[in-house]
C-alpha cells in the first residue's frame, strides 16, 4: 500500500554541529535500509529546501506510522502523509 | 530531470456527462502513451479525492509544461509543481 | 485499517429539488449499507454544518477510494483523509 | 454529547528527557483513566504524526474543556474540537 | 450551554430580489422567534459585512443543528460554530 | 459600542510558575473590574483552549485599545477584534 | 472614529457592461457625498488590482455598517475592516 | 508616491526591559522625524494589537525601503506593504 | 521602478472559444508592444500553469496600474504585486 | 533553464552581530560571484523586507538545488522556487 510522505527538516539552530552530524548520520543509514527493504520506495529531494518527497510502500497505516518513528529526525520534522492507490490510467505494474 | 505534479481536476457540475467522457478518455490516452514514453514516470490516485500525484522525468520546466498543456483537462485542474532532485540519501538508480 | 474521513457537502444551488433529494436518498441508502457492512464505522454529523465527520475501516488506501467513489454525492463533497492507527494508550480493542 | 477533539503535541526540544518521559506517562494513565470512565470514547494515531484524533463523550462543553485540562500535555498541544451530533444516516446506536 | 456561532450569508447574485426578500423575511421570523425562547441569547451584527456574530444558549450540540438548519439562509451560509463554557474569571451570572 | 474580542493566551514555557501565576492572578482581577464597570459586558472561554471570546462596550476605538493594553497577559495574546454593531432582527435591547 | 476600510471588488463577468457602468457611476457619486461629509477621509486604489484601501471617519460601528450598506457595489465587495486609534507617536492632529 | 504599511511589532519576551524601552524610544523619536518631513503621511494604531497602519509618501520603492530600514525595531516587525495610487473618485487633493 | 507582478489567468469556462481567443490576441499584442517600450521588462510563464512572473520598470504606482488595466485579460487575473529595489549585492546595472 | 526563487531570511535575534556580519559578508561574496558566472540572473530586494526576488538560470534542478546550498543564510531562510519557461508573448531573447 502507496503512500505519499513530505517530510521538511527544521533542526534548532541551537543544535550542536555535532550531535546535527550524528542524527543525519544515523537518519542516512535507517533511511537507506528501509529503501534496501522495499518500504520506502522513492525519495527525492525538493530543490531549494531542506525537505524530501517520498513514496511509501507498505502493510498499512500502522507500519507506515513506526517506519517513520524510527527516524531520527522525527522530532524536528514536518510531515505530511497523503494515501495514494492505483490510478486507473496508469501503466506501470508498480504504481500499485 | 524529475518534477513532481499534484493535480486536482474540478469539472464544473455543468458540463454534459458526454463531454466529461470524452475529455476522460483523450486524458487518459494521452497519460498512458506519456507514461510509455517515459516522461510521465509515476501517477498515482490520491484516496479520496478526483486528484492525482505524479512524478514527470522530462529535458526541463518548458517540456514539462508543454506536456501538462497538451491535457484536455488542463483547464479544468488545479496543478502544483515542485522541482525535485536526487537526494543524497537516495539508492534508486532511477530516483536522478 | 481506519481513516477518519472528513466530508463537507456543496450542492449547487442551481440543482433542482427532486434531484437534490433523490442523490441524498440514494447517498443515504449506501451509506447505511456501508455502515452494515462494517466498512464505514462511525458516522456524525457536525454541528452547524452540512458535513460529516466519519471513520472508515477498510482493507486499504484502494478500498477506501472505491467505497467513496460510489457515493452519490462524491463530486458536490470537499473530503479529506487522514490515515489512522492504533493509539499507544488506547483500551478499546475495536480502536485497532 | 460527542466532539470530535484532535491534539497535536509540541514538546519543546529543550525539554529534558525526563521531563517528557513523566509527562506522557501521567498523560497516559489520565487518557486511559477517562476511556475507562466512557467520556473518552475513541482514541486513534494520526498516521506520521505525533497527533491523535478522539471522540469525547460528556455532559456539555465545560465538562470536556476540565477535562482536556487535567491533561499534563495540555499546555504543549494545539486542539482543535468539532462538535459532534448523531447524523440522520447513522445505524449505529452509540453514535449518539 | 453556550455557543458562538459566525454566520456570513452569501445569496447568489442571480437570485431573484423577491426570492430574497422573502427568505430574509423569515429568517428574521425566526431569529426573533428563536430569541424570544431563550435559544439565540445574542444576535450582533459584524460592521460592514453581510454576517453575524451569535450566542446560542442550548442544550446540546442536537439541538444548536437542529435550530440552525431551520434558518431559511443555512444554505446560503459560511457558519463557524465555538463551544463556550464558563470563564472561571467570569462575574455575570448569565455568562454561564 | 460593542466589540467582539477573542484572546489566545501563549505563555512561554519557560515563564517561572510563580511569575505566570502573578500575571494571572493580576489579569483576573483586572477582568472583573472592568466587567463591574460594564465595559467587559461578556467574557467565555472557549472549550479545549487556553481563550477567551469577549464582548466589549466602550466609548470607542481608543478606549478599547487602552483597556486591552492594561491586560497583564497583553503581550502574550493573539488579539483579534472585530467591530459589531445592532443587529436589525435583534430583539434584545442590549445587544445595541 | 477611525476605520481602515479594504475593499476589493469583484463583478459576476456576466453582469451586462450597461448595468456594471450604472453600479459604477453610483458609487462613485455616493463615494464623493462621503468624502465631502467628511466621513470617508481617504480614498487610494491598490496598484494593479479592482481594490481600494480607505479611512473612514465616523461616530461608530453602527455609522460605518450603515455607510458601508449605502454603496451599490456592497454585494460585490470583500469588505475588511480594522478598527484604528491616535497612535502615541503620531504628530498629525488629524490622524485621531 | 504613496504606499500602505502595515507593521506589527513582535519583540522577544526575552528582552530585557530597558533595552526595549530604549528601542521604542528611538523608534519614536524617527518615526515623529520622518512624519515631519512629510515621508511618513499617516501613523494609526491598530485597535488591541501592538501595530500601526501607516501611509507613506516617498520617491519610491528604494526611498521607502531604505527608511523602513533605518527603524530600530525593523528586526522585530511583521510588514506588509501595498502601493497606492489615486483613485478616480477621490476627491483630496493629497490622496494623490 | 521595478515591480514584480505574478498574473494568473482564471477564463469561466463559458467563455466562447472565439473570445478567448480575441482576448488573448489582443493581450498579447499590447504586452508586446509594453515589452517593446520597456515598461514590462520581463515575461516568464509559470510551468505547469496558466500564470506568468513579470517584471516591470515604470515610473511609479500609478503608471503600473494604468499599464495593467489596458489589457483585456485584466478583469479575469488575480494579480500579486510587489515593490522591488536595487539589491545591495546585486552587480547588474539593470537591476536598478 | 530559469527559476524564480524568493528568499526571506530570519536570523535568530540571539546571534551575535558578529556572526551575522560574517555571514552576510560572505553570502554577498557567494551571490556576487554567482551572478558574475550567470547562474544568478537577477536578485532584487523586496521593499520593505529581508527578502529577495531573483531568477536564477542553471542546467537543472539540481544544479540550483546545489547553489542554494552553498549560501551561508541557507538555513535562516524560507524559500520559495517556481520553475519557469520562455511565455509565448515575450520578445525578450534573454527570457529564455
């Protein structure tokens, strides 16, 4: 099951370069398995802006919502999530 | 070069359901052979809702928009384009 | 899995009466339908307003665009979708 | 009498750890204390955020407002409440 | 209880001015009529625009939908409806 | 002259307890004199939020400002006011 | 009493060119009589759009409302009102 | 050349006291400069908010930037600014 | 003087084919003709949309709103206007 | 390939003057030598904010994405991007 994800980034600007460093990192890794899994299917970042547009495939709603727990950077994101399902015009097996 | 279009289509309540259909069936025939083409890369349903996400892989914005003005419903359809581009994150080849 | 679905209802005024209550006494009749079946949950009234706020439970993104779809009132209805799971605190067993 | 009341948390990221841990743990027991008691009926996740969406049940509007402030998340939430009543559609008893 | 209704009409510009005058005719029928039992405690009107502001003193969110759907303009309206209840700083005794 | 007047109250949360509870204990004692006075004719709050919607009758624009301006809270509020007058289907004498 | 007055005007474009030059001269003609009274003090159109911003000087609220309703376009006007006073920094006698 | 602008003032609670006071008094002392120069036509306190509306007549957009620069509380405001120009009704010589 | 002025272009959707185009004709010959003298130094569309960013450099407010309402697609844009100036670190003569 | 990009900056009021002044030093250096390789086609200030409007030409989203980036002011600013193409009605060459 689709689902569209924005998430935008506003770390504090009180935020130790550091500890920045560390989440980002840690962000890197988890973001990158989960793509490696086949949850998160695409990730794009929106030029200009410290944000991403993601597609999202997974059993439901609640496996969507403890993906994105397990991000790092939860806290200091906003996220918008929009349910998407197969359009009837399209083409490719996988917009499923 | 990715842009990624949210497209909300509002036919007036006015419109003979025969002039709907037809403008329906050119839609989707244009949709379907852009999406061969590649340029129409991904086009989901959002649930819910007479919209849709889509992911356009074209040469620059003026592609972009020409494509979008050859749809019979482009006057009928409120469109959000957002510029994206490959996240550093990213693992999919074809998420450029 | 449950969506809150939110819908505000705009009927034209130009809309006769007979048609007006024929689509709400057709909207009526699938709607209790759908509320037998289990698929559509919760259904309220907001006060002061011709909108409902409803919860759906459903097997997925693509089953809950299809129950929408066949409501006869879809294309005069502002919905909005917001993706529902279980709450960490919550005891009721059917808020799942 | 039902309304529908969504929370959004904002925790201050200077909270300490400790802090946040105490509160949504009193937070908990005082949101399962009231769904025991019946005025909190329904209880559900926003999907990606850290929000819920609920259904009360109380006497009249002070007594949810006395409610919504015993809860020691109370002063880092945005709440939005919709006053609910029983639609002419419904077929379900409680939805009252 | 108490409520704070905003009600801004907008009659379409085509509709006939005696088709007007007429529902406005017993609109004010009833708002009197619904002030004189106690219902609809306060009826202001906001400077310069074609809306009001309202206090409702009912016995619950039924009973405010209930009255305002036999308002002749409810179709022609924006309403907004706030539930009040006591302020503990308040002095009147009918702010209750 | 009557004036709708809604407050949102938005402590900082690093205000010191006993330094809200002053600025509290002070603004409620300005409220009820200048209710006993009859210029603060009306004051609720509104259910689930830390806001008040209130009704004034001053002399005019000025005095309404430089009551507002002697609220201890003032410059923690979000102050929106909007000028009312006579409603033509008023029936009560003092909603003037 | 002073007033910032914006009003943005928007004629249906089926209204016949004949009826919106009659609208149009009224208006201007009653606008005139207000300003020579003294109660409409200013009078500017907002650069590149159908838009005036205005100040307006009158007893009340209820004088504003009834002035406002004098003008044949008020069916067709966005009106927003802001309710001024003397700033304590102003040297203009006349900017009470 | 004329311009509406809307400022509204947002100085940090951490502010201390005097440093505030000492921005507003040479917020002042400028203000009441460029209102005698004529630069500055009209200053209005809007009703129960910390902001003014303001008419400014200058050469153009460089000169009104570059004395809104010079404010001491320019870091700390909110502004909007519309330009004008004379309206075909006025009948004041200096709304020109 | 410099402005930057975003049109967007809402046509009813009953407008005949043949007005549009005349309309649009004639739009376009006078914006050329305005390039030509260099009062609308700059035309981009807006991909995706029925809208354009343009600069113009004209002598004040007034000349930009007398430009804006000799064209024919006047009455049907919704125009956003901002007042620019030279940029301190710009190092284009043309910027001015 | 152009893009409109609309920056509004908001340095945090605790940062040191020193800080800001170096890193508004070296955003000018950036943009200057931006412009000077023609990547940054034009950068104009907003009257009466710090905020620009410039228009940018590069090969690609990601070529702009990546010159944002190395703006110091980049994570104090909000920004907007609107992808452009050449509009059928211009005669500028350089409107590309």
């Amino acid at each position: 099951m689709l689902f569209k994800v924005s998430m935008t980034v506003r770390l504090p600007h009180t935020m130790p370069a550091a500890e920045a460093d560390r989440l980002k990192a840690t962000e890197r890794a988890i973001a990158q398995e989960l793509q490696r899994s086949g949850k998160w299917r695409h990730l794009w970042r929106v030029a200009g802006r410290y944000a991403n547009v993601s597609i999202f495939d997974v059993a439901g709603n609640a496996e969507l919502h403890d993906l994105l727990l397990t991000l790092p950077l939860f806290p200091y994101m906003d996220i918008e999530v929009e349910a998407l399902c197969r359009h009837p015009s399209s083409i490719h097996d996988d917009d499923r």
